[in-house]
C-alpha cells in the first residue's frame, strides 16, 4: 500500500503555498540573511530554487541551501544539472516570481545593461515573472550616481524594489543600504503574489480593528479587551487575495507589508475614518469592538483622587458605525460585514444585530471563551447571514477565519466598475 504524499506544507490562503520562487543570491556580506529568507519560503509551502552567484557561495555554502529547500542549488554557468537542460532557461519558466535578495550593486549594473554573466543575471534576464530586487550594499554606493541610475532604469522596466533600509551597516557606519528584514522580504513576496493571482484583485476592503478608547481624562479611558488581532488577521488574508485592504485601527500591532493603516482611538474618530475610507469601497468588514458608550465631558486634566473621592461618570451612546456608513459608494453597493462578541445567548444577541446593522452576515463569537476571542491568535465563529444560513466553524487561527469570511464576502460583492 502507498503512503500518502505528506501535506503540503504552509497555511491555506497563504499565495505563496504551492508556487514556485527562485531566490536569486549574490556576493553581499547579508547573504546570511537569504538562509532565513529561503527557510521561511519553504515553511510557508514555497517550491524554492537558489540561483547563485560564485561569490555568493564564499559567504554562504551551496550545501545550507540544498539542505533547507531538499533541491539543488544552481551555481556553475558550466556545470549540467541533471533535472534541467539550460538552468537558468527552465528556472526562469517554471518560476512565478523570482526575488533577488542581496542584490548587490555590480547585480543591479548587470541587471540594468542587460549582462548575464552568472546564474543569477542569467535568470533574471530570461524570465517573465515579476522580478523583485533587496539590494544590500554600503550607503555611498547606493548613493552613488552610478547605481541610482541603473535603479531607474530597472525600475521603469517593472521591476519591484524591496528597500534597502537605514541601519548599521557592515562598515559601522549607519545609512541607507542595510538589506531588508527576511521577515518582511517574504511578506512583500506575498503582497506580490496575491496581486498577481487572487481573487479579490481590484476590489478595497476596509476592516476595523481594535477596541475604542474613550476618554476620560488625558490618562484614564473607557475601553474593552479587544486586541486587534481579528481585524489584522481578516486584511492580511484580503492582502493574500490580491485586494486593496485598509484597515482602521486602534491598536499598534505590526502593519502587514501592503496594508494601509488609519489609525484612530475613539468610537467617532473610527466613524468618521470609516465612512470616509468606505466612500469608495467594496466591503466593510467591522471586527473592531467599538465602545456603546463615552463619557459626556472629558477633564482636560488628570483627575485627581484626592479631590474627588468617590465620583460617576455620565455616558452618553455612541454611534453605531456599521449602521450609519452610507450603502452607496463609488464601487457600488457596499457589502457589510459586522461582528458580534458576546459571553452569553450568542446566536439570538447575533441574529438581533444582522437587521439593525444592515449587515449581508454577521460573524459571532464567544469571548468569554480562554482558547478563541479576544487577546490569542485563534477563534471560534458562527457566521449567521441575512437569509437565514448558519455555519458553525471549528477552532482555527483568524487568518483561516479571515479567509472563511472572505469565501462568502467575494460572491456578495457588487460587479466590478
């Protein structure tokens, strides 16, 4: 009996699972820095092929590549591989995108003029895919003439550049030529992909995250547990998909590479930021838990204890969001999208909200839960729409969740403009 092949690696929805990338790797000293690029490129489900340059493999060891990605790195122009004819020939048609990370500044010249002299500018002259460059080099030689030259000229070409950054630098000096973070490299491959091959390409979506914060003095607030990481969770999966994907946030957490972050802290402030954002959008998608309720007057100073003793507040209600963002946009009508966080009667107190929000569905779930909800990278949902349909969904992480609520979004949308 045959064993089953083992499972793709990586996580459902994420572009880069199942496609092919070459990494191309030239003679930077951050050449280090590509094993994590290429490690964390097989993690997520990538079929990852290394080109690299001779003096590349002086820094890094063509035997650490071949052993993260279990294929052989191409190195020699001379040298026959057993799987392919003209390597950089069949890597450049099987690639869907090939990133260059470092890109050193005699890789950008031969880039620029057309030189194909090593595996790498070889590669790269023969493929059609989209051609992202991470240069890395010391900060007078990005600044030289010479390179900015050639990186226009590259860049009129449709090439995509990925920094560099200011940083200390391998001489000690800090500048601008630092290689950009492989965390990042690999999440702007991702934004690259998606816009190449998803589903929801041309489309704006428009997520809140995060709980309001309303003020009672500069110091103290009336706010909730929400972390923020839902809203996160649901535009990065709509970043994945190719979309346009702003979200209006409460919270600092990290901006996924190609999503606009509006930031905001009280339940008017992220009003105003979501109707504004949704006049020319194509779905709202609230998973920020907006407060009910603000204080009437806010002290301009802080409110000290010994002169007040015991004290109340006076709340007036706050706006409900959803429900006052305009249906019209300039895309068409707006698909809405609203949450429900609850601790008790979760189906009925969600159901209450799908006709008073104006919601197509309403996404519930149980915070008082200790495994899904607020604060942890997991959730636990039913999602109830205006038609009367029920889905009870498993514990997952909220990217799968986000993916799960994007399915039924994409059919609700309006035709595209």
């Amino acid at each position: 009996m045959n064993a089953e092949p083992p499972a793709l690696p990586g996580r459902p929805g994420d572009p880069l699972r199942g496609r092919h990338i070459v990494l191309g790797v030239t003679g930077s000293i951050s050449c280090y820095k590509a094993i994590e690029v290429t490690s964390r490129l097989v993690q997520a489900g990538a079929i990852v092929d290394v080109a690299m340059t001779e003096h590349a493999a002086q820094f890094v060891r063509p035997l650490t590549f071949r052993s993260l990605t279990a294929r052989e790195p191409y190195l020699s122009m001379w040298e026959p591989y057993a799987d392919v004819g003209e390597a950089h020939v069949e890597l450049a048609r099987r690639a869907d995108a090939m990133l260059i990370a470092p890109a050193t500044a005699s890789t950008l010249a031969r880039l620029a003029n057309g030189l194909a002299d090593d595996q790498v500018s070889l590669t790269a002259l023969a493929t059609t895919a989209p051609l992202l460059v991470a240069p890395a080099m010391d900060g007078q030689m990005w600044e030289n003439p010479a390179t900015q030259a050639n990186v226009e000229i590259l860049k009129a070409r449709g090439v995509q550049f990925l920094g560099p950054m200011q940083g200390r630098l391998a001489s000690g000096r800090m500048g601008l030529g630092r290689l950009m973070e492989p965390e990042r490299l690999v999440e702007e491959l991702r934004w690259r992909l998606g816009r190449e091959h998803g589903d929801l390409v041309g489309r704006r979506i428009v997520v809140s995250a995060g709980g309001t914060r309303e003020a009672i003095d500069p110091v103290r607030y009336v706010g909730n547990r929400s972390s923020g990481k839902m809203g996160y969770a649901v535009a990065e999966a709509a970043r994945d998909r190719g979309a346009e994907a702003v979200i209006v946030s409460t919270v600092s957490l990290p901006v996924p590479a190609g999503v606009r972050v509006v930031a905001v802290e009280s339940a008017l402030q992220m009003m105003e930021a979501v109707h504004r954002e949704c006049a020319d959008a194509d779905a709202l998608i609230m998973a920020g838990a907006v407060a009910d309720y603000r204080p009437a007057d806010a002290a301009d100073q802080k409110i000290k204890r010994d002169k007040t003793g015991d004290m109340s507040i006076d709340l007036l209600e706050n706006p409900d969001i959803i429900a006052t963002t305009p249906i019209e946009t300039k895309r068409g009508r707006l698909t809405k999208i609203s949450f429900a966080a609850e601790t008790q009667d979760l189906i009925a107190n969600a159901k209450a909200k799908l006709t008073k929000k104006g919601a197509r569905f309403v996404v519930a779930n149980d915070v008082s839960a200790t495994d899904a909800g607020f604060g942890v990278d997991n959730n636990r949902v039913t999602i109830l729409d205006d038609e009367g349909g029920r889905a009870d969904l498993p514990l997952m992480p909220k990217y799968d969740v986000g993916h799960a609520i994007l399915d039924r979004v994409l059919p609700l949308l309006s035709p595209k403009k």
